[in-house]
C-alpha cells in the first residue's frame, strides 16, 4: 500500500507524523502536532467518513487538529474540495492564517504539492498529470464563514463545521447542504452518500 493510501486512511499517523502548530509558548514558536485522546477519537469519526454534530468541552485543540487531517488529506487528493465554515468576521481570517496557511508552510516540502494560490481565504494546490504537462488538477481547501448556502457553493467533498453552538444558521446549512452530499452512481442509478458534514461545538 503506498504512502498516500495510509495517510488518507489514518489522519492520526499523518497529523503526529507532519503536523506543525503555531504556539507562542515554545522557544521556538512552533511545536509537534502530538494528538490527545480525545483529538485521535476526532480523526477516526473524520476517518470514517461519518456526517455528524459532536459536542464537546472547550480547550481540547479540535478545530486544530481537524484542520490540520483535513489539509493533509486535501493535499494528497486530486480535485478534493474541502470547506471549513468558521465564526463571522475576523475569526475565518485568523483560522486560515494560523490553522491552515501556517501547518501548511511547515509541512516537508517532499508531501506538499504546488501551491498555486493563496487569496487570504483559499489555498489552492496544483498537480501536473506528467512533467511538462500544461493541464493540471486541483484541489481546494477554503475557509469562510456562515451562510445559508454555505454548502451548496462549489459542492466541497468535505464541509467541516466549526463552533456549531455559535452558528445561528446552522439548520439552514444542514437543510440546503443535505442534497449536496449525494452522489448518483451511474451504475447502480442510485444515490449514495458521499460526501461528508463534521461539524463539533
């Protein structure tokens, strides 16, 4: 099995493995990602592919290190679309830039793919389908925050939903999503549940 298979099925090996956070507190600003318990139990639901609303106490580094399995599986997926929905406002731009723009930067350059773009709320990576190829695939990881079709632009394959408790729009984003996350198999002719809502608080 190679390598991006096993990280793509185990967020808990990639994050502990590559996975740098921003802490002020360190001599050196930064510190290995080594998840908790609790943040390992996160990974496998998010693993599994489950749609689920999780409560949970404050403190416990979740938006953290579920943004950070979630870039890393955006990064070794070709045309992924990953949607995190933060708070309002300035909250959305400070996610980006500590949660995803920082780990990101910090990742061995051998497993980071090309970085075509950051606009402040997006990164968009960039693979050629062989050397000297002008196509290329894409894959997206976007931070942005609530509305009612939050889910319905762009289709992500992955929308993960941040600090639910505070989120005064969350039925609408769970009502307008939920047809977004199926996916008609031409084979069978029938829908399937494919895409995935993660939403904690």
């Amino acid at each position: 099995m190679g390598m991006s298979a096993v990280k793509s099925m185990n967020s808990l090996y990639g994050v502990n493995k590559y996975g740098k956070i921003k802490e002020d507190q360190s001599p050196l600003g930064v510190i290995d990602c080594e998840a908790w318990e609790v943040q390992a139990f996160l990974l496998y639901l998010l693993d599994c592919d489950l749609s689920v609303l999780l409560g949970k106490p404050r403190q416990i580094g979740s938006t953290t290190v579920i943004a950070l399995a979630a870039i890393i599986k955006t990064m070794i997926r070709r045309n992924y679309y990953c949607k995190l929905v933060a708070q309002k406002g300035k909250k959305s731009e400070e996610i980006f830039n500590h949660k995803v723009k920082f780990p990101i930067e910090n990742f061995p350059y051998y497993i980071t793919p090309t970085v075509a773009n950051y606009n402040g709320s997006e990164v968009v990576f960039k693979y050629k389908s062989s050397k000297g190829a002008s196509s290329a695939s894409n894959s997206i990881f976007e931070v942005c925050p609530p509305s009612e079709d939050v889910v319905n632009a762009g289709t992500p394959a992955c929308t993960l939903l941040d600090e639910i408790g505070l989120n005064d729009l969350l039925q609408q984003i769970i009502d307008n999503g939920r047809p977004t996350i199926f996916w008609h198999n031409p084979v069978t002719g029938k829908l399937e549940l494919r895409r995935q809502m993660f939403g904690w608080g």
